[in-house]
C-alpha cells in the first residue's frame, strides 16, 4: 500500500525509535490522519503491546526497523515506511569511497 493510501484515511503509528518527531511531522504535514503508539526503542513488543496496537482495528503502519520486530506475530494489516537516504551534498561516490578505504 502506498503512503498516500494511507493519508486517506485514519490508522495506527507505530514506531519503536529513539528519535519519532521527524517522522510525527512529516506526516502532519501530509496531512495524515493516526493515532501514535510510541515505544522505547528498541522495544521488544509483548503480547500486552500487540492487543493494543491490534485494538485500534485500523491499518498499522511502523518504521522499517520496527517491522523486522512486529512481522514475526503476524499481525493483519501491517505496513512499514521504507528507510531512505539521501545526500545533502557531495556525492555518494564519495562517500562509497570512503568507506571502502576503511576496510
């Protein structure tokens, strides 16, 4: 499902980041319509988790690394944001670079 699909109507965040606020913004700023279920990060979901998140009854959507955690229990309906990066200068030949004279 695309991330416009899911501005369209209303679902459930996710996230198990030490850092959510970007992302809160960026999709204020898209106007999506959630509900925000924030774990520590790293969070190891529990059952207790998982019926709360599963309670709400909507689409689930979570960070890429979160999902890696919340696949295993199967849950219905569970989306993740793919991680992206991208640079704000320079290139990424130069970056690859780097890091392969490193090694």
């Amino acid at each position: 499902m695309l991330l416009s699909e899911f501005i369209n109507q209303e679902f459930v965040l996710v996230t198990g980041i030490a850092q959510p606020k970007p992302l809160l913004m960026h999709l204020d700023q898209l106007g999506a319509r959630y509900t925000h279920l924030p774990f520590a990060d790293h969070h190891p979901f529990g059952s207790v988790d998982l019926e709360k998140i599963t309670n709400f009854n909507l689409h689930i959507l979570t960070t890429e690394k979160d999902y890696v955690r919340l696949k295993p229990h199967n849950l219905k309906n569970l989306y993740y944001l793919p991680i992206e990066q991208r640079f704000l200068s320079g290139k990424s030949e130069e970056f690859d670079s780097l890091i392969k004279s490193q090694f």
